[in-house]
C-alpha cells in the first residue's frame, strides 16, 4: 500500500496504541506516517473556451491535461490550484467553486478540482508545460488528455454550467474503485 | 513549515527541477516530500440528535468531537469518515453529501466533513472515546468542543439542515488564514 520507498533500516510494523502498518525506523524509531496526498487543480475558462497544458514532463509527457498537481504544505486547496495554473500555464486565475472530489484509491490521491476563470486571455507555457492553449468545447483533444481525472472534471464541468450550486462531483459510477 | 521532525542526516534544501524546500538525506539522497494531510470526519445525525465522542486522547482528553481523524492510504474519504466513527464510537453510519471543506494552515490539514445518519442508535466508546452519546441541539456542549472545525461543522450542519444539495461550507471569515 505504500506509496514511498523507504532504507532498508525501516521496517514495515503496527507501532503500540496504532491499528495500521507504518514504516518505523530501526535505528532511531522515527515512525513515518504516510497519508493520501491532494491534488489540487482546476478547470479554467475565458469566455466559452477552457485553458488546457500540453505537459512537458512524465508522466504522460506530450498530453493535455488541466493545470493541477500536489498541493503543498501552508496553503488552502483553493490556493494550491491557482499557484499549479501559475507554474504551469502563468495564468492568473480567479478560483471560483469546488467542481469535484476524486479520489485514485490505488495511488492513494485526492483530487480536488475546482472552476475558476481568466479575466483576460494572458498566459504562456511554464517550466512543465511545452504549450498552453484556449479551446472551444468542440475542439477539446480527448483523445490526447494526460489522466482521467481531467477527462472526468472537463465533463462535469460541461454537465454543470448551468448550476450556480454544485454537489461536488465525484469518480463516475465505473471508476469507483480505482 | 515542515510539520515532521526529520533526523539529523537530514538537510533541508531545494532538489533541483524544484521550487519547494524538501527535507534531504544527506546519506542516500532520499527526498521526503511533505504535502498536507486530510483529515476525514462526519456530523452523524440519528432523528434529530448528533452523536458526539469525548475524547480519551490528547490533544483536547476530555473534550468532546465529532468522528473525525487521519484519511489513511487506500480509502477514500467518506470511507474514512465511516473507518473513524466504527473507530471512534464503535457506529456504523451511513455516508452522504460533502458538508465542509475546512484548512488548517498553520498544521497544513484538510478537513473534509460529511452528513452522516446511523439507522440505529446503537454505538459504544472505542479505545480513543471515554464516552459517545446523542446530543439535541439544545444540549450540544458548545463550550467543551474540542476543536474549532467542530464548532464550525456542527454549525454548518445546523444552516444546512434543509438544503438537499450543498456547495460544501469553509472556514468561517474571520478563521480564514488559521
């Protein structure tokens, strides 16, 4: 279950008052709890098209996705998904409302993506990005996107345009359990 | 920033092709990337009572909570929150809509707090719960909550009680930067 490749002085054991496998230390003890991590990112639109990277990095090097990646320590969700649209697209974004939740049980993430916009058509490929480009919705590259989760966050961002109040989406029905 | 106290071999720097400080090992290498973590929990209602457990733990011993505790790999998060109410008051409880999503910066957490109802009101304290009762509104101990999320999701729960879809609640205004 582990995502981390720990020393060989770790050992893998239920530390006393702990009902979980932990990764503990043999030489000093230091136990290191290992959790899910948030994804953080965000569907961006100007008008009626959506803002989308062509990655520059692996995986999926080459594929679009939205802008996205691991929120960091002392900063909200909401602000983790602005500073990935300025890493990777320099997009000043205004963060709106939360879109969806999924969670990849198999790699242990939680993906919190939320729809924001961009009062003006201002943007250019960061460090990971090798392009960055508006498209309308007929024009999407769905064949061409990086991970399911930003084919799953650009449907309900379509399916909910209409609602002011959104339910946050979660896996579709089929990809529960992945 | 780092909320884990790394051993001595261990230095704190910026790997290259990054832009965050990472703690390193100065032996092997090995990055420990420290992202925040996801605290699951839920607001459990049996008619028109909450379930609250007094805690048997520090922090707050003595203090009385809703379920709620570390989001552990492989689940997701409302399974988590139900892990934490059998955990916590030995209650199988049933999961529904997302009710809050509050961030404690300052100890880089996540809390994602869901509606929750038992069918039955059949619970008893778990190994981390002097004591797990129902509470009607009127009696909740408003002043022996053992944490401010507590405080701020039985509230939200309270506004939200006859609105079927929920845009999930944050923090309240002036706990906006906590």
């Amino acid at each position: 279950m582990s995502t981390i490749i720990y020393p060989n002085n770790f050992s893998q054991e239920i530390p006393e008052g702990d009902d979980h496998t932990r990764a503990v230390c043999g030489d000093c003890g230091f136990i290191a709890y290992e959790n899910p991590k948030i994804i953080a990112g965000s569907v961006v639109a100007y008008n009626d098209q959506i803002l989308l990277c062509r990655r520059a990095i692996e995986p999926r090097k080459g594929f679009w996705t939205i802008p996205a990646g691991f929120m960091e320590l002392g900063e909200t969700p909401a602000e983790g998904a602005a500073r990935e649209a300025w890493e990777e697209a320099r997009a000043k974004i205004k963060v709106h409302d939360l879109l969806a939740i999924y969670t990849v049980k198999r790699i242990s993430q939680v993906h919190m993506m939320y729809r924001a916009s961009l009062d003006e058509p201002v943007f250019e490929p960061g460090p990971e990005s090798l392009e960055v480009k508006l498209f309308s919705w007929d024009d999407i590259p769905w064949d061409e996107l990086a991970f399911p989760s930003v084919h799953w966050a650009l449907t309900h961002y379509k399916e909910s345009m209409d609602q002011n109040t959104i339910a946050p989406h979660t896996n579709p029905e089929k990809w529960k359990d992945v």
